[in-house]
C-alpha cells in the first residue's frame, strides 16, 4: 500500500492507528511526506520500538520489520544516505541504487523516496508550489553552519523547482531548552552571522549555550528567500514517549523522514536499497 495523495497518506495513518507525522503545509497534494515516530515497530529496549537505524546493537530481525512496516505507505524503499553532518546533496532518480554519502537528496522523479535519518538532527523537507521537485535534509548544527539548506535549494533549482515558490518543514528535532552546545557551536553561526546571536541563550556554566536549532533553520531559510516555513516545535529530548535521543541515550534508535512525488494510482513501485 502506498498513497496516491498527501491527504491520502494521513488516511492510512490513521487507519493504522499510527501518530507519525504528515507536515500541515501548504504543499500541492502529490507532495507526500511522513516523519516516523518510536511507535509502531517490534524492537526492544532502547530500540523501542521503531528505530531504523542503519547501526548499532537492534536485532537485525526487527530492524527488517520495522523497515517493512515503514514501506508500507511509499511507494518504494527508500534510498539511503551515508549520512556525515556534512552539506552534499544527492539528486535522486529510478537508477539510483548505492548508497550516496550525503545529508540531503533531491528528486523530481516521481515514485523516488528521499529520506534522513535523525535522533535529534533535524529533518528538514522542501518543495514548490508546483511540486516539480521535492529534497530532504539532515540538518544538525553542523549540517546547517555548512550550509546543506542553501545546497538543497540550490539542488531544486537545479531540478526546475521555482526559488521564488519554495516552503519548508521542520521536522521532530532537540528543542531550544535541551540543547546545550559549546562555544564552537556559537562560533560557527555568530562569526559569520552576527545576527544569528539572537538565537543563542547563555548557559549555567562557563562555555556553554542554548541553542534554537529550529530558529537557525528558520534564520537561513530566510536568507535564502523563502517566507512559507511550516513545522517545529517538538522536542526529541524531553519528549522521551514519542522520539529517539541521541543526546538523552547514546545507545539510541532514529527515526525516518521522508518526502515523494506520489505516482498516478495505479502506477508500479520499485525496488531500491532499503534505509
């Protein structure tokens, strides 16, 4: 089963009593996206119970169910990233089967699955009005002081996407009061942007800060020209229930975004390398 429709995937969320999320943006319906949650998998323990991490401890078994169950709703599996908190693109299409060391992907093809994998890195999905490309990025605060939003954009206009059209969404990332980073962090957004100061609160301990990972997206997104920024808000930290923490527990499961174009109903998927 997959949906033919953003409108249609959240039916199937919902009929599977699922509470991963579908963005409330204002993407044209062929747009479809879903970030997963810890629920609705079989694995144990820290893994529980979603995680589709590519690494770690989880046994194999129930990281083939989870993986299953996920494909489920796209059209295809999707296409891993050798994710590396960097700021490569890979542009996506039918051929594509390694897996791209990269922390965005980019397609215009439909039926194509973009996806990231994050445990407190932010998921960040983008498309135009049109719907003539869709791209997804890994953005940690590494991944955002490289510059792998601005990539993305840059990818999509590549791809025929309108710069002057586009929309983003913030998917489930650490939250502003649980993000405490060191004075390299504050360096790597300040130094280059002054402004970007705002979005820093001075820690209890010498060195260190709170940072608003989703007002630094915000902030860059902006820079680039786009106005319509949807999502944000959660918390992968404290919201222990519901996300995967890499900061809360090492030993950590991920969670998946991904973003299509969904095919015409009645079009055949594809088979490509799982995540």
């Amino acid at each position: 089963m997959s949906a033919t429709d953003a409108a249609a995937l959240a039916a199937e969320l919902r009929e599977a009593h699922l509470d991963w999320i579908v963005p409330d943006w204002p993407a044209p319906p062929k747009v479809c996206a879903v970030a997963t949650t810890r629920t609705g998998g079989v694995s144990r323990g820290a893994y529980s119970t979603m995680n589709l991490a590519r690494g770690g401890r989880d046994d194999p078994a129930a990281l083939a169910e989870n993986r299953r169950r996920l494909e489920r709703f796209l059209p295809a599996p999707p296409v891993p990233l050798a994710q590396v908190h960097g700021a490569a693109v890979a542009i996506l299409d039918r051929a594509t089967t390694a897996s791209p060391t990269a922390d965005a992907a980019v397609t215009r093809e439909r039926g194509v699955v973009c996806a990231v994998l994050t445990a407190d890195c932010m998921p960040v999905v983008i498309t135009d009005r049109g719907g003539t490309a869709v791209g997804i990025a890994h953005a940690g605060w590494r991944g955002l002081a490289a510059g792998v939003l601005e990539a993305t954009i840059d990818a999509l206009a590549r791809l025929g996407a309108d710069r002057s059209d586009l929309l983003a969404w913030l998917g489930p990332a650490i939250g502003p009061a649980a993000f405490e980073v060191g004075t390299d962090v504050h360096v790597a957004f300040c130094d280059e942007d002054p402004g970007a100061a705002a979005f820093f609160v001075a820690g209890r301990r010498p060195g260190k800060w709170y940072a608003d990972l989703y007002a630094l997206a915000r902030r860059r997104l902006a820079g680039t020209g786009i106005a319509s920024i949807h999502g944000g808000g959660e918390c992968t930290y404290t919201d222990i229930d519901r996300f995967f923490s890499y900061r809360r527990e090492r030993d950590s499961g991920r969670m998946a975004t991904a973003v299509w174009l969904a095919e015409p109903e009645g079009a055949g998927s594809r088979t490509h390398t799982s995540v």
